[in-house]
C-alpha cells in the first residue's frame, strides 16, 4: 500500500484516477521475490517465470506479449503516480 494521505488513499482506492499510455518501466527491470518467483514489476503481482529456471529471453517474450504497447489488465500505474515502498 502506498504511504497516502486520506484523500490520496481514497482516489488510489476508488478508481477515480485513471491510468492511460504504455509501460515504460517493466521492460527495463526484473523484480524477483524471495521465494524467486519473477513479477512483471514490482507494483503488479503477475509472475512471469522463476529466476532460477526461466531464461531471460523468455521472460522478456512474455512482458512484451503481456504488454504489446499498453498497460496490462488492472495496472493502475502506482510506479508513475506514488512513491511506493516495498517492505520484505
């Protein structure tokens, strides 16, 4: 969860700002998790391969597949509009 103001916190929640364009940021990144699952990025829980047992280049098939010029299905573009903390 995004460290928000009330009023940001309810906008984040209820959809009022709307997300548009392309992702720039999840090709050029991996985000691994502990347990090395591979996440599309680090704000959307789609896992895309392991670290341990998927190649690169397949990875990267998949994020483009996923992405083809557009946000995925449900992204909100967090990266973009909060300053995110990621907590272990």
């Amino acid at each position: 969860r995004p460290h928000l103001d009330d009023g940001r916190l309810k906008k984040y929640y209820n959809g009022r700002l709307r997300p548009s364009g392309a992702c720039s940021k999840a090709m050029s990144s991996l985000n691994v998790e502990p347990d090395g699952k591979v996440r599309l990025c680090v704000s959307y829980g789609l896992h895309i391969g392991d670290a341990l047992e998927t190649k690169l280049g397949e990875m990267s098939g998949v994020k483009k597949k996923i992405l083809s010029g557009a946000l995925p299905a449900g992204c909100a573009r967090c990266c973009h509009r909060f300053a995110i903390f990621r907590h272990f």
